[in-house]
C-alpha cells in the first residue's frame, strides 16, 4: 500500500509537471460567419496541427507554450492567414474563433509560382486540388485542366502538376 501511495504521489507529481495547454474553437468565413470544414491549423513550428470538422469545430491540444503563433490554412477557397500571439490563459474555457477571408481563386492560379521546376515553364501546369470535388471540377479534370489529389491538404503538399514533365510541386 505504502508502496503504490508513493507510485501515485510521483505519477501526479509528473502529471503537473507535463500539463500542457488546449486551444479549441471554431474556423468560420470572415463574411458570412459560416464555419469552414478541413480547414488545417498548424503552430509556425509545426509541431502541433489540426483540421476543423463540418461544424467548423478544431481542437489543438498538446501546447507546451504560453503564446503561441498559428497558421490557418482552407486552401484554395480561403487566404492563408497567420495569427501570432495567441494567449493561451485567456483562452483556456473561451473558444478561439479563426475567421478567413475568402481566396479569390484566379489570382491564387496566375500567381508565379506556377513555374515549373524542370521546364521553367507554367504553360502546361495544371493546379492539384485537393478536398472535395464538385462536378464542374470533374469535367474539367476529364478535361486535363486540373488533378485531384484526396480529401486532406498539409502546407507541404504540392500545389501543381506540369502535364509535360509529369511532376508535381
Ligand atoms: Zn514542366
């Protein structure tokens, strides 16, 4: 008994010492207040990520720090959008809301770096898609004038395909 007391006392004890910070809330449209499903929330140092649900609802836990940076990603729809430090203590039981502001995707697609890496060129680059495909999308994927790539979309996943030299980046 004495025994299994002083193995509780050390494990509660740890426990304190490991305690560690939750952010929670809701991702919605700057305009419309409407929530944003999948859209992906990451610290700058990536340590930590998560994605918002069909309500809009994301939960970050695991936070060792007492501010933290973050970066909201809904891509193509919505602009990346940074928000630095984020005071955990004030919201430890308020919910956090991420508002976005709708992408206007023509200028996300003419932006430079559409270039291909081997050919240098952007004439048979194509945008990789990823989330969930309407049927206007699907034609134009029979029609090779994009590709889809899954359901989920990191920071790190390419954002184009050059038809010609077969490479995504
Ligand atoms: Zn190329």
């Amino acid at each position: 008994m004495q025994r299994l007391l002083t193995l509780l006392f050390f494990l509660s004890i740890s426990a304190v010492m490991a305690q560690t910070a939750v952010l929670k809330g809701k991702v919605v449209d700057k305009t419309t207040m409407e929530p944003i499903a999948w859209a992906v929330i990451y610290t700058t140092d990536s340590l930590i990520t998560a994605e918002s649900g069909l309500e809009g609802h994301y939960r970050m836990s695991r936070l060792v720090k007492d501010k933290i940076d973050i970066r909201v990603r809904a891509f193509p729809d919505y602009k990346d959008t940074l928000i630095d430090g984020i005071d955990l203590k004030r919201f430890k039981k308020k919910s956090f809301i991420i508002r976005l502001t709708p992408e206007d995707i023509k200028t996300v697609f003419s932006s430079k770096s559409d270039k291909c890496p081997v050919c240098l060129s952007a004439q048979n680059a194509v945008p990789i898609i990823y989330g969930e495909q309407t049927f206007e999308m699907i034609a134009q994927q029979q029609k090779q004038q994009l590709i889809f790539a899954g359901c989920c979309h990191y920071p790190s996943y390419p954002l184009w395909y050059c038809k010609k030299c077969r490479v995504k980046y």
